[in-house]
C-alpha cells in the first residue's frame, strides 16, 4: 500500500472513532421513559386491551389520580320568589354566599335600574354595563326560595372617591362575630381602560351599619403599559401581569389563621387565546381581615376561570372554574390554597355562584357544598336576575325502566 492510501485509510478510520465517540444529541435529548406501573386490576378498571401497546389516551388514564367519582356533579336552576322574582327593568346579580344567622339565610348582590347603553354616548351619564351605577343590596329568607330585600347595604362613594361610581360584585366573609363585604369597585368616568379595585366594609351585625374602608384594599397590578391615547383596551405596548387592568370577584376566606382573599384577574391587552378570554384567578393573603392583603409570588394560581367560587375542604381549598380558558367547567382542589389541580370535570355550572356557607362542613363529600344555593341569570343583556340552583353528585346511569341497582 502506498503511503498516502495508508493514511487515507487512518484517517477514515479516525473519523469513524470519533463519530461513535461524539454522543447523539437527538438520542440523548428523549430520556428512557419511566416504566408505568400497573396492576391487574387497574388494567381491567380501564378496559386496557394490550398494556404493552398503550395509547396516549391510555397512558394519561393511568396516570390519574385515584379519584371516586365524588367530585362529579350535575345541576338544575329555578326561580325564586318574594322580592328576588325577576323584576322589569331592575338588574340584581352577582349574589354573594348565604350565610345562615338568627334562623335566616343573608345574601348581598349588585342592584341597578334601568338599561345599559354601552361604550359608544356619553359615559359620563349613562351606563356601560348592567354593572354599572350600582349599590349594594342585601335581602333575607327563611327557607331559601321567598326572599325580603332588606335595603342597600354599602353604596356608591361620594363624587372624587375611589368608589364613586359603581360598588358591585360582592361578597360576605362571617369571622368571630363581625361580618365583611369586599366587592369591586370603579372610579368615574367609566371608560373600556378604567382600572377596577376592590373594597370592604365591616358591620357587627349583617343588618349593618356598614363602615368602609377608605381606599382600596387591593388593587390591579401597575406594570402594563397602555399604547397610544385612543381608549382601547386591546392596545398595550406591555401587557403586565395577569391582573394589570381589573381586580374582579373578590372572595375572602379565613384559612390557615390567616385571610386569603382570591380575585379574578383581567390583563391589559386581553386576547382570546384558546378556550377564551384570557382570565386567571389570584390571591392576596392578610393576617387580619382589614389587611393589608399582599398577593402571593405564585400568582396565577389557576389559567381558567371567571367568577370566584371557592370553599374550604379537607384542609385545602376548593375551587369551581366556569366560562373562560382551557381548563373551564372544571372543579379543582389544592390542598395549600395555591397549587390547584383538577378533580373533576362538570357539564356546565351555573355562573356567579353564591355558595351556601352553611353546607360547608363535610370533609368527606365535596359535591356537598352544590347542594343549594344562589346563582343569576341573563334574562337579557339589559336585566340580570338571581335564581336558586341545586347541585347533585352523579352516581346513575340507568335505561327507562330498569333499576338503579341492576341498570339496563
Ligand atoms: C360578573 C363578575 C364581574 C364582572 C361582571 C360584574 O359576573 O365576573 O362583576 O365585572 O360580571
């Protein structure tokens, strides 16, 4: 062999060393898969045909959790009577929880008159939503279906305060004796950037008299930039944390010694992204119910939702997520009060939820809580009402005329 031959071959030989040597970085980038454990019986539960051939679909049903189908619900709405039956040309929505005191049910809501106009006349004297121009009214029953309407409870601030507009959208905290409304607020003129903050007021007794806190108790995040001059909300140069334009829904809940109060955020610059709006809840914790409330660093804790709708449970806290994001119609627990996660998923749940606080005591069954309580509904986009809804645990299938225990 000729000298050059010898070393043509040598390097080759080289190049070939080398590439076995160099490690494959498209092998190396997909780690083995971890080896899913299954039993007999969990293969037979899921009706898996051949568990060396998994499908996607399989796979994440053996990675539930081990879940009952306690979580799962359907629910029925129905009207109510006395002062709470749909009225013409009055708006009541938005109901708070009940909570049961002195042999009757309280529930505290948003009230206005008349019709909305919109964003296109004149804000200054007309109204931009059935939320707009609104006080907050209380009414009581004794069985949960004929209601008195009692009066307002907390109204408008006076003309330059941070609630001078509207105060709306509330809700009852009861804690050792005395009594909190936080609701949202809004300072006029009432145009599409207007940022939206959240107050709260205390009484000694749910009849009142309310006092209120002189500036809000949370407000939107202050890191969203808006682009040019134009009123628009769509149009940000930074469209800031979650909750840079609107604090809504606020909720507050005594947990842990502490008071966690979750809002539902709305961002500036908000898009439709999959599964709709782009809203996500936060939460904001006090060591006192008067504040001052400072929102977590986990914030958001949830990428779906609307209203708030949430309840203690088992040492955790539970969460109903309706209308907005991939994960809606969804219940969801977490057992710190932060980290959600999905227990079930539901049909479709009455909106604005106002929870019966009075059925909050089981640690065993969570659909419990769905029992009964307080809902609104859009009679049309002017006129809101509140109707009564009842929540039930699904545990039948059943064809006409076969029984619950033999099925058909
Ligand atoms: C409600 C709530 C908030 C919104 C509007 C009035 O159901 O989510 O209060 O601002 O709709």
């Amino acid at each position: 062999m000729k000298s050059n031959t010898i070393c043509t071959v040598f390097i080759l030989l080289l190049f070939i060393c080398l590439a076995a040597c160099i490690p494959d970085p498209v092998r190396e980038a997909a780690p083995e898969e971890d080896p899913i454990e299954i039993s007999q019986e969990k293969i037979d539960h899921l009706g898996i045909t051949n568990p060396d051939k998994l499908s996607a679909a399989s796979k994440r049903a053996l990675a539930w959790p081990d879940l009952g189908n306690e979580w799962f619900g359907e629910f029925q709405v129905f009207d109510l009577k006395g002062d709470l039956a749909y009225e013409e040309g009055v708006v009541r929505r938005d109901p708070s929880a009940l909570i049961y005191e002195e042999g009757k049910y309280f529930v505290w809501y948003s009230k206005s008159t008349g019709p909305t106009q919109g964003f296109g006349g004149d804000i200054e004297n007309e109204k931009v939503f059935p939320w707009d121009r609104c006080d907050i009214w209380y009414a009581t029953s004794e069985d949960g279906w004929t209601w008195k309407e009692e009066g307002p409870a907390v109204t408008r601030g006076a003309k330059g305060e941070y609630d001078d507009r509207s105060v709306f959208t509330v809700e009852i905290m009861a804690h050792k004796g005395k009594y909190y409304l936080c609701y949202q607020t809004v300072k006029s003129p009432y145009n599409v950037r207007v940022k939206n903050q959240v107050g709260l007021a205390w009484a000694d007794s749910p009849d009142g008299p309310w006092t209120k806190s002189k500036e809000p108790i949370l407000s939107p995040a202050d890191n969203g930039v808006w682009k040019g001059e134009e009123q628009n909300r769509f149009n940000v140069t930074k469209k800031g944390d979650f909750d840079s334009h609107k604090v809504h829904d606020p909720c507050i809940v005594p947990y842990k010694g502490k008071f966690y109060l979750y809002y539902k955020g709305e961002q500036m610059g908000e898009e439709i992204t999959f599964g709709g709006r782009q809203i996500r809840h936060g939460v904001a914790i006090a060591d006192n119910p008067l504040g001052p409330y400072v929102k977590s660093p986990y914030n958001p804790i949830s990428n779906s939702g609307h209203e708030i709708c949430v309840w203690p449970f088992k040492g955790g806290i539970g969460s109903l997520i309706t209308t907005d994001g991939p994960e809606k119609n969804t219940i969801q627990w977490a057992p710190d009060g932060i980290n959600f996660e999905i227990r079930s998923v539901i049909k479709g749940a009455p909106h604005a939820i106002g929870l019966n606080r009075a059925l909050e005591n089981s640690d065993t069954e969570p659909f419990r809580i769905f029992e009964w309580g307080l809902t609104h509904q859009y009679k049309n986009y002017n006129y809101q009402y509140i109707r009564r809804f009842s929540g039930k645990r699904r545990v039948h299938h059943v064809a006409k005329g076969a029984s619950a225990r033999t099925g058909g």
